[in-house]
C-alpha cells in the first residue's frame, strides 16, 4: 500500500536525519556516539479515514536519550490530514516550495525534517510513480473498467481540479488500480488522455465501462475502445434518485433502492420496482419507473 510506504519512508528519514547518514552507511568513527540502527520495535498501526495501516518503528541506539519518533505521533493525530495529503501533493505540482507546504501541513512546522529530506522524499515518490504510469499492462486480463473522477481541494488555484481514476476487475477476480491522472473538470479532453494512455500500455478492451452519466468519458470509450459497452454506475444513479426524494424517507428509500442492482434478472428488479408502494409517497413521475435505472436511465 502506498499509504504505508509513504509514511514508512517518513520514519527512515527522520532516523537519517538524527544519525547524519544513510541507512547502510557506516559512521566516519569506530567510536562514535551518534549512536547507530538496531533493527525495528513492535509494528505500529494506524488508522486512517477509511483503513488501517501497520508500520515498522526503527529502533536507535547508543544515544544519550532514547530515541522515540516524533512523526509517527503526529500521524497518529492528524488522520483526516494523512489520508487527503497524497491527491494533494499530487495537485500541488510539485515544485519543492509547494510540496514542503502541504507536507508541512500534515507534520506541523516542528517536524525533524530539513529541506534536503523532503527534497530526497519526493525525488523517491517522483520516481516511483513515473515507473507506475509505465508499467506494461498488455498482460493483464479485465473483465470490467471502473473509472470516475474524484474532485480533491487542492488549494493551488486549480479550478475544478480532478483525479481521474481508472480501477480493473480482473478475469482472476482481484482488482487493480491502472492510473491515477490528473485533469479538468473530467472533460472529453482529459479522459481522452487518459484512455489512450492504458491503450498505448496494452490494456486489452474490457467488455463494459462502468461510470456515471457524465459525458467527459463516454465520447472517448467509442474512439478508444469502440467495442466496449457503456454501463452507468448504480451508486451515481440511485444517489441522483435519492436526492429527488423527501429527506424524511431517503434512509428508507436508499435500502430499497439498493436491493436493486443485486436482482439476477431484468425481470425481477422490475418486479422489484414499486418504490411508490412501499414507502407510501407521491413519486415524481421521471422516477416511477426505477427499472429504467438498468436501462442506462
């Protein structure tokens, strides 16, 4: 997991930084008291907004004060912060003024790292993530593509700036997470890029296209991928449906209305469809008929 690594590599360098030396290297004298690595203590588990991440706490010795880490306690109190911190560094450009910004945001100003150790961290993540976008996906073998955009605050003056996000199912069963790109407003413009992109990375033609009703996307999948098939995306759909209805019945209409997409036939979810009935209210007419919602409606 990126997140664990991000954080992992955090720890690595704020032990560099109190030793004055890389991982492996040996100090400069036999007797030194700079004091030197002992391996790792117990795993550490940390949670985010939306999972769990464990970390290994390096172990220092040969100091006159034990050595107790002072980011891992400031990642254990800004989880919120941690868990929005990458699509924002992302945003952010990543000009080494703008980057220590954000990072700072998170750390606080009191944090044990110098310009140079964020200017190392982010040559590594740089690096990581240009092998990422390159990586050969011609053997991969997608039954289904999710792709959405995820609108992020980045506070850079990027209006409607967007994390275009494209997610495979797999023939095996397990998914996997192609690309991650940045755009504008999910235009036609934007998803074209990214399309071309995994096409050019020999991402075979998945059999449908899972998205929401935006039309960024759909204009591109018939260039790209003329014979994949458009599906729209359930959750879009019933929280476009949910937001036409009374506040005072959504809890109930939204467990209703997601019993829907698990029906094994076309026939049964129309049998299903009788939302009036069941919660006893006056639907507007455009959401009668919520069958139409398998129908691309």
């Amino acid at each position: 997991m990126k997140v664990q690594g991000f954080i992992q590599d955090l720890l690595e360098e704020e032990v560099e930084v109190l030793l004055g030396r890389s991982r492996y290297e040996r100090s400069k004298a036999v007797d030194s008291e700079n004091g030197y690595r002992n391996g790792y203590g117990k795993p550490r588990r940390i949670s985010l907004k939306t999972w769990t991440v464990e970390v290994k706490r390096p172990r220092v010795r040969n100091l006159e004060e034990r050595f107790e880490s002072r980011i891992l306690p400031l990642f254990q109190r800004r989880t919120k912060e941690v868990g929005d911190l990458l699509p924002e560094l992302y945003l952010h450009g990543l000009s080494q003024g703008d980057f220590e910004l954000a990072l700072r945001g998170v750390l606080g100003e009191g944090a044990p790292l110098s310009a140079s150790s964020i200017q190392r961290l982010k040559a590594k993540w740089e690096v990581e993530y240009e092998i990422w976008k390159e990586e050969d996906l011609s053997e991969l073998e997608p039954v289904y593509l999710w792709a959405d955009g995820i609108y992020v605050r980045a506070g850079i003056g990027k209006d409607k700036a967007v994390l275009l996000v494209v997610i495979a199912s797999l023939k095996d069963g397990s998914k996997k997470l192609l690309i991650v790109e940045s755009g504008f407003r999910e235009s036609m413009e934007s998803w074209a890029g990214v399309l071309r992109s995994l096409k050019e990375r020999g991402l075979r033609a998945p059999k449908p296209v899972t998205a929401d009703g935006h039309l960024g996307i759909w204009g591109d999948l018939d260039i790209v991928y003329p014979l994949s098939k458009e599906q729209r995306c359930w959750n879009h759909k019933i929280t476009n449906v949910l937001d036409k209805l009374p506040k005072k019945v959504q809890p109930e209409a939204k467990e209703y209305l997601c019993c829907l997409p698990y029906a094994q036939t076309r026939a049964e979810c129309e049998r299903l469809d009788d939302l009036r009935r069941l919660l006893r209210i006056d639907i507007p007419k455009p959401l009668r008929h919520l069958s139409a919602i398998g129908r691309g409606w």
